[in-house]
C-alpha cells in the first residue's frame, strides 16, 4: 500500500513539473498548435522503455505486454480503436486526462474538478451497465483478447524493434524541440518533463515491480460505488483498490511540489467549460476502461513494452483528439 502511494506521489510531482495542471496543453496538443504534451509523451515512454529492458535483461522485472481490448463487433481490437477515440474525444473537450486531471486538481483548476466529476460518473455507468453489455456482445462473439507485439507484427527481434521505437521517438523529440517554443507559462520543457516523468516510471519498477497507470481507479471506485448500493455484504466487497490510493498518491505528490515551488502554476491556466470538462471525463473513464488503459497506462507503459494494442489505443486517442479539438476550441 505505502509504495502504491508513494509510486503515484512520484507521478504527481513528475506531471505537475510538466505542468500538466494547465488543461491549455492537451487541448493545444490536440489542434497541433504546441508539442509540449507529445514531448513529455514521447520522452517519457521512450526512457520507460530503455528502463524496462534493463530491469527485464537484469532478470528483476518480467512483465506481459498489453493485450487487446475486443468488444466484439469487428476485430480483436475493436475496444481499442472505439475506446481510444472516445478517451482523445474526452481529452479534446475536457483539455485533460485520466492522470493530468490530479495535478489541475492540486492547482485548483477548475476544469480538473468536472472532469473528475464526469470521470466518476463514466466509472458508475462502466461498471453499473457498459461493462456487463461488453461482455455479454463478446460471449456473443466468441472472441478473446490476443497479446501481439510491435516485434512479433514486425517479425523482428525485440531488441531491433526497440532500436526502431526509440529512434522513432527522439527524433520526433529532436524535431519538435527546435521547432516548437516552449509553452507559455511552463518551466521546463515537455521533453525535460517527460524525462522526469520517467524517472517515476523508474521508482515504480524499482518499488512495485510494475508500471504506472490510473484509469482501473473510476472502475474500482465505481465497484465499490455499486457494492453499497447493492447492500455492502461483506462477502462480495471489491478486493482491488491499488489504482484510487495511486491516484490519491498522485494528487498529494502534485500538490506537494507546488506547495514547495508555487512558482510552477504562477501562469494563467486555461478553464474549459464546466459541462464540457464532465462530458469529457466521463468519456475518458468509459474509453480508457473500454481500451483497457489511458495515456499513462497503454501509453507510458503499454507503449513501453511495445504492446501492439496499446499503440493502437494512442494513436487512435489522437486522431480522436485532433479531429474533435478544433470543432469545439
């Protein structure tokens, strides 16, 4: 319990660094007008990878890569395609995201309130209704997830498909970071941010012996929602509450950081509109969990260990995004 915790401060003062109280950055991310969130994106998951292989060739470390996500209407991956477009579509309106939402939380921002107002709620409708339809449309189907990664779609070997991935992303690094300015109001750069990011990715695996992500935390909290409105026997209450004490962790360390250094969210912060900010996080808690993770837990991590369906997920989250962020902002 204390690690999980502690896993999550150290990702709250990582995102808060970042600036991610500033719901300004995802939503400039997703019109393309700034790449602070993809730098921090791309930093982070490319040193969380390099990371994971030395602890996995260390034999400290052995994890499985992300499986798929099927629903059961077009392919094994239909939950990610459809659960990632509505988590961007979600990110796009609300200007946050599962794991961001805490640090505007910690900074007062008000968008962080809606958004975790609507997260919860689209918690209570996964787990009171949308989770039951799922499995009852696979039962249907027939299908069953399938765990491929980037190496074996390849049909290269782990160690040159790495090789391609963190190629891919310091070079993007690289690019943006001499075209792009630094956001307005961020102390550091999103590529320095994402570095740091991945220094609590590291703390994880060294204390956990697993890897950061938040969005099973408006599943549990929906569970347990339901088990008291269903009487609170005993004998059926939910076991798993390591996601919601890893999002407490992240909201303390973010708050923390910035109680040390108020200077971090001296800058105006930008509001999005309170009904879009809910909208937008119910969404995110019914995509992430349709997905089976967000863009710390498929993408950060999932990406990391160079799971096919998680880079499904993340790409389909931003194409989501660039498409509903310009139509609303």
């Amino acid at each position: 319990m204390t690690t999980t915790f502690l896993s999550g401060a150290a990702f709250g003062v990582a995102m808060m660094a970042a600036s991610f109280h500033n719901p300004a950055i995802v939503i400039a991310q997703m019109k393309f007008e700034n790449w602070h969130m993809a730098q921090a994106f791309l930093a982070a998951t490319a040193s969380s990878a390099a990371m994971y292989a030395v602890a996995e060739r260390l034999e400290y470390v052995k994890l499985k890569p992300r499986s798929s996500s099927p629903i059961g209407l077009f392919s094994k991956y239909d939950g990610n395609i459809i659960g990632g477009s509505l988590l961007g579509a979600g990110m796009a309106l609300s200007g946050s995201c599962p794991g961001t939402l805490y640090p505007q939380l910690a900074a007062g921002a008000h968008t962080g309130f809606h958004a975790l107002n609507g997260a919860i709620l689209g918690g209570l409708l996964w787990t009171g209704l949308l989770s039951k339809m799922v499995k009852q449309n696979k039962e249907r189907a027939n299908t069953a997830p399938i765990t491929v990664t980037a190496n074996d779609q390849l049909g290269l070997s782990r160690g040159v498909t790495l090789l391609l991935f963190e190629t891919v992303c310091l070079s993007v690094l690289a690019v943006t970071t001499l075209y792009t300015p630094k956001f307005p109001g961020a102390k550091i750069l999103g590529t320095a941010g994402g570095f740091i990011i991945g220094l609590s990715q590291l703390f994880s695996l060294i204390t956990r012996r697993s890897m950061i992500g938040i969005s099973t935390a408006y599943e549990e909290f929906g569970n347990y929602f339901w088990w008291v409105i269903k009487g609170a026997e005993p004998n059926t209450r939910p076991i798993s509450y390591n996601s919601i004490l890893f999002a407490s962790g992240v909201t303390a360390g973010a708050w923390g950081l910035l109680q040390a250094v108020p200077s971090l969210a001296n800058a105006p912060v930008f509001e999005a509109p309170p009904l879009f900010a809910m909208a937008g996080g119910a969404l995110m808690a019914i995509g992430s969990r349709m997905a089976g993770g967000c863009t710390s837990g498929h993408g950060i991590s999932g990406m990391s260990l160079l799971s096919l369906s998680s880079m499904i997920t993340i790409a389909c989250t931003f194409a989501a995004g660039a498409v509903v962020a310009p139509l609303v902002y």
